[in-house]
C-alpha cells in the first residue's frame, strides 16, 4: 500500500512540475496569439489531472512571466493581479463541470474569465488613464481572452483525449 501511495505522490509530483515548468517556459514564445491559447490549455491540463488546488498555484506565474519578458505591454502591469484572478475563476469555473460536460466547463470558464477581464480592465483603465486609450487598452482584455480561452479547451481536449484522461 505505502507503494501505491508513494507512486501516486511521484505522479502527482511529475505531472505538478512539468505544468508549472510549462508555464514558465511559453510565454518564451512572446506572441499572445501563441502563448494564450497553451497557458488557458495548460490551466485545464492541470485542473483535470491535479484538482483545482493544484492548479490555482500554476495560475499565478504565467502572466508575471509574460509580463518580464514583454509578451504583455508595459501598460498592462497593473493588470497583472487580476489576469492571475481572470486564470484561477478559469480553474475554478471548469474543475465542478468537466467531468459532467468538458465543453460546458470550457465554455462557461472561458465567458467567466472573458467577462471578468474584460469588467476588470475597463475599470482599471478608465481610473488610471481617464483618456480615449482605457477602452482601446481594455480590448486587449476582452475578445482575444475569450478565444485564447476557447482554443486553449480545445488544445486541452487534445491532449488529454491522447493521454487518455478523459
């Protein structure tokens, strides 16, 4: 038995490390249009092999990544926190659906993030700038969120169809 659980505390280990080391390492594709679609795919990856808990811990290192290497704009920086929160309301979101419909906790994970980005930025930027650039800023926070978010269920359905997690 002391094996068995052994065995699992490794696997959990291996799968808890690889998740996190990809999440450092894609933002080091520096194009959105990339890395946001395998950061989102990588969120479900995580929730659906190590629980929601697990998972959220990988939530928080992706964006600060992206953000030192340029991926995201120096005027995003404040944004920061709350693409950390927009990442664990994905998590959270999908962990009670997945197993009862993968597509339905996609989705509603995805529009959950999607609104909650997009609320977030208006806010923040209308406060901070109090110019005609908050909305435009703001966009980039909206509708490419929610089709990173969209693409990145689908990257996640591929992979764990192969795995052989679902």
């Amino acid at each position: 038995m002391e094996n068995v659980v052994s065995g699992e505390k490794t696997s959990t280990m291996f799968w808890f490390l690889s998740l996190l080391g990809l999440a450092v390492f894609f933002p080091f594709f520096q194009l959105q249009i990339v890395t946001g679609p395998l950061v989102n795919a990588l969120l479900f990856i995580a929730t659906v092999v190590l629980g929601w808990r697990k998972a959220v811990w990988i939530c928080l290192l992706p964006s600060v990544v992206a953000y030192s290497l340029g991926v995201l704009p120096a005027i995003l920086g404040p944004m920061i926190p709350f693409i950390m929160l927009g990442n664990i309301i994905l998590v959270v979101v999908f962990h009670p659906l997945w197993r009862k419909n993968f597509w339905l906790g996609v989705g509603a994970a995805s529009i959950l993030k999607f609104i909650f980005l997009f609320a977030s930025s208006r806010l923040l930027f209308s406060l901070i700038l109090k110019n005609t650039l908050a909305p435009a800023i703001a966009m980039t926070m909206s509708w490419p969120q929610l089709y990173s978010a969209l693409i990145g269920g689908i990257i996640a359905y591929i992979f764990l169809k192969f795995v052989k997690r679902i």
